[in-house]
C-alpha cells in the first residue's frame, strides 16, 4: 500500500467493477436518503469525490514522510502544506464566524500535551507498519488491497485500547492554547500569521530536500492527466480535497474525521461478542452511546468513511487498475506486522485527538497548532517505523541506501 506515484496504469475502464460500484453506491445512497437524510446523503458523496481524488493524486501522508526521511524527497510534503493553506483559507471565513446559514460550525482544536505527542508518534510508528494512514487505508483497500482488511481490524483494536485507557491519558499534563483566530483582537492577524507558517514549513522541507539531493522537485508541473481516468497531479488532489473538506465543515458542522468511526465499528463488535463497553471514556458519553445502538449508516464519519471506500473503487475501476492481492501469497510477518500497524494508528489516534486527516488537516486547517504538533511526532514516530518495516517483510524506497537518522 505503498506510494505508487508515477506508475502507468491502463487507461481502460473495467466494466465491470463499475457496474459493481455503482451498485454499491446507488443502494447506500437510497439507505443513507432514507435513513439520515439529505444532509448525510450529500456527505457521502463528497466522500466519494474525495476518494477519487486520493487515489488518481496517489495524495500519501504516510509516504510522504516515509519518502523524505529516506530519500529527501519533499514533494508529497509540500502538497501537504499546500492542501493546508487552502484548507485554511476556505476554512477561514466559517471558522471566524463559528455559523453557516444559522448552523454552528467548530473546527478540531486540541490541547497541546502528553497525550498528543504519544498519540501522534504510536500513529507514525503504525502508518509505516500499516503501510498507509488511516485514509490511506482505507483508499488503498477500494483499490484493491486487502492487506488494508487486516489494517482496519487493527485499527478497532487498538481504537478500543485507547477508548479504555483515555482517562490516564487525559489526565496526564496539557495545555490548552485554542486557535490562532483567537490570539490577537481580529482573526485576519491570526489567518496570516498561520499562513505564514505553512510557507515557512514548506519552505523549511524544500531547502531539506535542496540540500540532501542537489535540486528540489518543482511541486507544479505540467502532467499527463485525464479528469476522470486519472492521474491527476498532486497540485489536483490538493484543490479538490481542499474543496470537498469545505463542503463537508458545512454539511457536518466539523471538519472531516476518518478514525472516529473505527472506534464505533469496533465498539459494536465487542458489544456483539459480550463485551460491556458503555462504561468506557469514549462509549459513556450519551452522544456516543446512542450512536452504539444505531445504524451505522446514521453515524457521518462511518458514512463518509464508505464514501470514501467507494471513491477509490471507482477511480481504480476507471484507470483500469482494480486488481485484488492474493492475502495467501503474503508473508504471515507482513500479516502480522501490518496488523500491528493498525492497532498502534487506532491507539495513537485516540490519544491524539485524531489522525492525518482529524488532527493533522483539520487541526491545522482549524488554526490549532495541534495539527502541525502532530505532523512533527508523527515524522519521528515513522522514522522509527522505517526501521522496523523490513522485519515485516515491507520494502523501503531505496532500500540498500543508509536511512538517515531522524
């Protein structure tokens, strides 16, 4: 489930799968309309926009970091930043006036403490384990990974762990800075000094990059695309995930969550096999609760979260490059260790209030320095996942060069 960026895929669309997807989406749609609403029915199929857009960009986070400590590479770093800004900046004009249409509207912000950093760096170490993020994971197994199956389970796993052992880790030492709209007497100050810091990380990688491979790799450029068959460039996928982030801060009132929902599949399954979870942090709040009785097609972020299975489904689907991996012809050390993977993202996860999508996007594009924090603990949290992918049997890029120290 690695980085794929640059492979040639056929051009030819497979009937198919299409016909499959649109099956699928079609029968969710009508499940969704009836049961939820207009609302949630709209939401998923930005997710599946969304989808889309992740696999035709092959839009990494969890190679992206993977790429530059390894190779110095920072393009995939850079389209984070750029993905950022704008996010940010569609952001702005909602997040500073707390309303849309008379309908709140919050953005993820997150106290600075132990259990970001802990959270963020498990996540890291996991993502390279998991070969891929929590988004990833998911768009990588519409694609056709079924490693990504062993992935998810890992992830309710340790998405249950963390909603157990949350009280310690709340209780550990934070503090609670708010959002740079809030630190000066107008939001405009904050929004610019924000922006500032994005350039400023971008910056910071390129000049890594310059340094480490003699050249930097310009971020726009001219690509052979196609709008619907794919690929698209990173600059692209940066717009359209900007774009449809924005539409689902309005339709949901928040910004847009991917591990929230592991968290609920795997509360359902305990309660299922026996297990009383209710009593737990997380599952005694009443909001939540409710949600472990209802249907999942209720719950937004289940919701987007299949929307977003379905987008990478039919992007494969229409580049012709849907092909499912045998699970028997994998390494049972791969098995193992991408499990392994998921369990330590959805631990890290509920410790650090989110995950590449949650915290680092929605925090960052809701002005919490939360969000770049857990970038950063994330990147050293991989450096040690890098280490510890080839006793998985999970290749590196540039395996045989010296992995530099983090």
């Amino acid at each position: 489930m690695g980085n794929m960026e640059g492979m040639e895929r056929p051009l030819r669309p497979q009937p198919w799968p299409l016909l499959a997807f649109a099956l699928m989406a079609g029968g969710l749609s009508w499940l969704i309309w009836q049961g939820s609403g207009a609302r949630l029915f709209l939401a998923f199929w930005v997710a599946v926009v969304l989808g889309l857009a992740l696999f035709h960009a092959r839009f990494g986070f969890a190679s992206g970091f993977r790429r530059f400590l390894l190779l110095g590479e920072s393009r995939l770093l850079r389209a984070h930043f750029l993905l950022f800004a704008l996010t940010s900046l569609l952001f702005f004009p909602f997040l500073s006036q707390g309303e849309v249409l008379g309908q709140p509207v919050q953005g993820f912000v997150a106290p600075l403490g132990v259990a970001l950093l802990v959270g963020a760096f498990l996540f890291g170490v996991g993502m390279q384990l998991g070969d891929g993020c929590a988004s990833g994971t998911l768009y990588h197994t519409g694609s056709g990974d079924t490693r990504g199956v062993l992935v998810l389970l890992g992830f309710m796993v340790g998405s249950l762990l963390g909603v157990y052992h949350l009280p310690f880790w709340q209780g550990l030492p934070a503090l609670s800075v708010g959002s740079a709209l809030t630190w000066f007497p107008t939001p405009y100050l904050g929004l610019v000094l924000w922006l500032l810091l994005l350039l400023a990380l971008y910056l910071g990688v390129a000049a890594v990059e310059r340094k480490r491979r003699g050249r930097v790799e310009p971020l726009f450029r001219r690509e052979a695309t196609h709008p619907l068959w794919g690929p698209w460039s990173l600059v692209t996928g940066a717009a359209v995930l900007a774009l449809g982030s924005l539409a689902l801060l309005l339709l949901q009132g928040r910004p847009w969550g991917v591990t929230a929902a592991f968290a609920l599949w795997g509360g359902k399954l305990a309660e299922a096999l026996g297990f009383g979870v209710l009593d737990w942090a997380l599952f005694h709040n009443p909001a939540f609760a409710e949600k472990l009785q209802q249907s999942l097609l209720q719950d937004a972020t289940s919701v987007t979260n299949f929307g977003l299975f379905l987008g990478a489904f039919l992007g494969a689907a229409l580049g012709g490059a849907l092909r499912f991996r045998n699970l028997w012809r994998i390494p049972w050390t791969t098995h193992l260790g991408v499990f392994l993977g998921g369990v330590l993202m959805g631990y890290g996860a509920r410790l650090a209030a989110g995950c590449n999508i949650g915290a680092y996007l929605g925090g960052t594009a809701s002005f919490s320095l939360h969000g770049p924090l857990w970038g950063v603990f994330a990147l050293l949290g991989t450096a040690l996942g890098l280490r510890l992918r080839p006793a998985c049997r999970l290749e590196n890029e540039g395996e045989g060069q010296r992995v530099p120290a983090a």
